[in-house]
C-alpha cells in the first residue's frame, strides 16, 4: 500500500520542468504544484482521520484510496493548470493513508507499533524512490506528459483491492458521532488561515487579511465548539495536555523544509547552468535518478529508525535527523559542487529525513488513546502538509521576489532566490531539532473504547 503512496508522491518531483514547460507557467509557479495538494489536506484529513475512528481505518482506507485513484487520472489528463491544480487538490485524500495506517498497526500490536510505524514509513520511502526514478524514464521513454503522469494512477488503483484481500479491519472503535460541524470549522480555519498566508504575492491586501481573519474567527470557533461537545472532532485535552501538541508542533516545522523545498530542488537540478549561471541542467531521468538518491537515503534512515530509537531515545534521534537537514541544506548553498557532489548532500538530508519521519509519527502514537490513534495521527499529518503548503506558497513569493527579468519580458529565478529558501530550511531544520528535545515521556492513557466485531477471514498485513 505505501510503496503505491511513495510512487505517487515521488513521481512528479523530476517532471516539475515538464509541467511548467506543457502548461506555460513560470518556476515560481510550479510551487502550487504542492501547495494545492498540501493545503487541501488541511481540510480532509482531519475529517477521514476521525471518521476511521469511528467507522473503521480499513474502511476509510479504501475510500480514501479509490478517491485518490480517481484524482490522479484528472492530473493526468487536465488540460489546463487549473484543472491540474484541481486534481492535486482532490488527492488530499492520499496524506490520510498513513494515519489510518499507523491506527491500523498500532492496534494490531501496540507494544511494537514504533518497528511496525518504521516499516510502513520505509515502504513510503521505497516507493517514492521507485516513483522518482521512474518517472523520468517513462517521460523520456514515452515523450507524452499525459501518459507519464497516468502511471501512477494504475498504481494506486491496484491498491483498493489489495486491502480488501490483505488488510483486517480494527476491531476498536471510539464512541460517539462524527464532529461534522467541528470538521467545518477547523477545516475551513485552517483552509482560510493557510490560503490567505498562501497568497499573499497575488491576492489584494484586504482580500488577504479579510481571509486570515475569518480563518481566525473559524478556528476560535471550533475551539469553543470543541469545549461543548462531548465528543468533538479533537479532544483538546489531548492536544494540549495529553503530550501531542508538541510532536504536532515539532511535525509543522518539520513539514515546512520537507514539502517547501521539494519543488526548488527539482528545478534547480535542471536549471541550464549556460543560460543561467547556476544549476545542473539534469534531464528529466537524469533529474529522477537523483532524487532517488535522497529517497534512498530516506529509506534507509527509515528503516533504521527504530533501532536508532532504541539507543537515543524517539525525540534524540528526530533531533539528529534534523541537525543532518540543517547540515545538508548548509552544503547544498556554500559547496555545490558537480552533480556528484550535490546529490552527496541530498543524501544526507535524505537520511536525517529518514531517522524523523520513522520517528516523530511514533512519539504522537504513543501519546494518544488506543481509539483516537487515527485522529492524533491525522493531525500530525495535517500539521505537516499544512505546513508544507504554507512554506510552498510563501517559497514561491519569495523566489518571484528574487527573480530577475530576461529580454523576453518574463522573469528567471537566480541563484540568490534558491538560496534564500534552503537557508530558511536549515533555520526551520535546527529549530524543530531543539524544540523536540523538551517532549516528555508518555503518561499511560486508559480509553474508553468500543469493541467492534470483525471478520477474521482476512489475513493482516505484514
């Protein structure tokens, strides 16, 4: 299932170029090709988090996957940026397949839920290395941007039926009903918040402000609706004291330099260095191949997150993974170097990458009810994409702002822009690596759960 969700994921990093030179639109647009799909997460995942709460992970994993199928055809063959922007934003659904997933381990057998979280990540990882280096080669092989990018789309199709046949369903269930009205407010809060921090370069002023106001009054609401309830959308008392906020607030920092730089990356590797002055001037397989480099190195920092865990503790090795981001963010700006040497340095933030996300995931698991494991999850979830969407959209501003103009009128990105936001990364990476060092230890929590009968004629997943 997760070497399906890195494939998609990984897939459309080396055609960013691609995309930009089929649809027309400039480098620092290319940015909302994550950012459509980050900030649409904000509003469904929270939502599909709770509801396999309630109705069932695997349930909601099937949903949540045939959608994302269907997103993925409309990215293929949208004939318009706009309608490409639209089908990234319906494949939100795919940032809730982990959370559901963690649910699902985590209940199959708490007490090894860290090695079972490590294991799904590393699939995630190994599938995105697929997915970059694949990717390129079908596009160069095929010539067609549609079909490449349809590709992963049969992938993930071929997931529905596979956990049909392969995945049993959780057998707990929190009670009560779904928080619709809560789902509203904070899903919409964050969508205007995030939105109008997202636009600051192309919406009026008063626009912006009006949407980050409303934002504002959104989340109070849900807040105050949250504290009424009996069984809301999120339990505040887990966020705030039950030893989750932090993670959460460790996972958004982190979010902001894994998803912010994604699309500066990939185009500085095929950014002419003859026009430009800067840059590799990689093809779009050769573009793939590197990234597969830090997605490899992610793959292996993943799956050696648990044992590393084991000697310095869950919160120690996020900080170690982050203080290799910050390293390598560094490097990448002050020693370049040849193609070798950068993609050296992408396999360094791909392994401190590896070592965070294997084990962040695992400190929110640990810190939340057996039956709201889902929810906890989502949200550590939607604070990364969220922040990933924020960090897309605000990178994108500032590289338009750094650019300079060229005498077909238009304006290039220039090498002062790219550096600006990998410095901002290593800033962010340095940061969240402090911050998780103050998590404390998980306080034991007894839920109040809903045994639910489920069939046993499926065999788990290994």
């Amino acid at each position: 299932m997760e070497i399906g969700s890195g494939i998609l994921q990984g897939w459309l990093s080396p055609l960013f170029s691609s995309i930009g030179q089929h649809y027309g639109v400039s480098a620092a647009s290319l940015n909302w090709i994550s950012a459509a799909y980050l900030l649409s997460t904000a509003l469904v995942v929270p939502l599909l988090s709770k509801l396999g709460d309630i109705f069932g992970h695997k349930r909601l994993l099937m949903i949540s996957t045939a959608i994302v199928a269907g997103a993925s055809v409309l990215v293929a063959v949208a004939p318009s940026y706009e309608l490409f922007l639209l089908g990234r934003a319906i494949q939100a659904p795919l940032a809730v397949f982990l959370p559901l997933e963690f649910a699902i381990v985590h209940q199959r057998d708490s007490e090894r839920s860290g090695r079972s979280i490590g294991r799904l990540v590393a699939a995630l990882t190994l599938g995105a290395t697929f997915g970059g280096l694949l990717s390129g080669f079908v596009l160069d092989a095929v010539g067609s941007l549609s079909i490449t990018l349809l590709v992963p789309a049969i992938f993930v199709a071929l997931c529905v039926p596979g956990i049909a046949i392969f995945v049993r369903e959780t057998p707990l269930r929190t009670q009560g009903r779904v928080d619709y009205l809560g789902a509203v407010l904070l899903g919409g809060g964050l969508v205007a918040v995030l939105g109008g921090a997202s636009n600051l370069a192309t919406w009026p002023p008063l626009a912006t402000a009006a949407a980050m106001l409303v934002g504002g009054l959104l989340l109070v609401a849900w807040v105050v609706s949250a504290r009424r309830i009996q069984h809301p959308l999120v339990d505040l008392n887990m966020l705030l004291r039950g030893g989750i906020g932090l993670p959460i607030f460790v996972a958004f920092l982190y979010g902001a330099t894994l998803f912010g730089a994604q699309a500066p990356i990939s185009i500085y590797l095929r950014t002419d260095p003859s026009t430009q002055g800067f840059g590799f001037g990689a093809s779009a397989s050769t573009a793939g191949l590197v990234l597969s480099v830090l997605a490899v190195a992610a793959f292996i920092g993943a799956s050696l997150g648990d044992r590393v865990s084991r000697v310095l503790g869950g919160a120690r090795t996020v900080a170690l993974g982050g203080a290799l981001g910050a390293i390598a963010f560094v490097l990448m700006i002050l020693i370049p170097g040849s193609l070798v040497i950068f993609t050296v340095w992408l396999a360094v933030s791909g392994l401190g990458s590896g070592l965070v996300i294997s084990s962040l995931p695992t400190l929110v698991v640990q810190r939340a009810k057996a039956d709201s494991v889902g929810i906890a999850s989502g949200l550590y979830n939607t604070a990364r994409t969220a922040a990933g969407g924020v960090a897309g959209a605000l990178f994108a501003l500032l590289m338009a702002a750094l650019s300079t103009p060229t005498t077909t009128g238009t304006r290039a990105a220039t090498q002062l822009s790219f550096h600006a936001v990998w410095w901002i990364c290593a800033g962010l990476s340095v940061a969240f690596a402090l911050a998780v060092l103050f998590i404390k230890r998980p306080q034991a929590v007894a839920p109040a759960v809903q045994p639910v009968a489920v069939a046993e004629t499926l065999e788990p997943i290994n």
